[in-house]
C-alpha cells in the first residue's frame, strides 16, 4: 500500500474503477452543489460543497479517518 504525504495527486477514471474493483478503502467526495449532487453523483460518494465556507469542516466530518484516501471529484 502507499504511504500518503499528503500530497495531492491527480488519478484517471480508470484508475478510481481498478481501485474499487479491488476493494481499495477510499472515500468518495463529490464537491459540488448538493442540488447537482442528488441528481447525479458516483456510488457510495459524499457530498461537500467546494462554495460553502464550510467546505474543509465537510470534508474533516466526512473523512474522520485518516488513513483512508481520499477522492474529490
């Protein structure tokens, strides 16, 4: 498994699919308004919206553990 550094990375598609297909622990957070969130959104994701001031207490909320990956999108 990889060492996170907390770096940013970019990952294709291909990559977010392989990953779930291997059970890979990841959280899922899509950033947009949560009217377009419900609409439409990847399975198993989370919404926290990137135009709320709030954005960083979202994703802390959402992603209390801090050994999973975590994917924006």
């Amino acid at each position: 498994m990889e060492e996170s550094s907390g770096e940013v990375r970019w990952i294709e598609p291909a990559q977010l699919r392989d990953w779930q297909s291997q059970g890979r622990s990841i959280i899922l957070i899509d950033t947009l308004p949560k009217e377009v969130f419900e609409k439409r959104s990847l399975p198993g994701a989370c919404n926290a919206c990137v135009y709320e001031v709030t954005f960083p207490q979202q994703v802390e909320a959402i992603a209390a553990d801090k050994e999973t990956e975590i994917i924006l999108y």
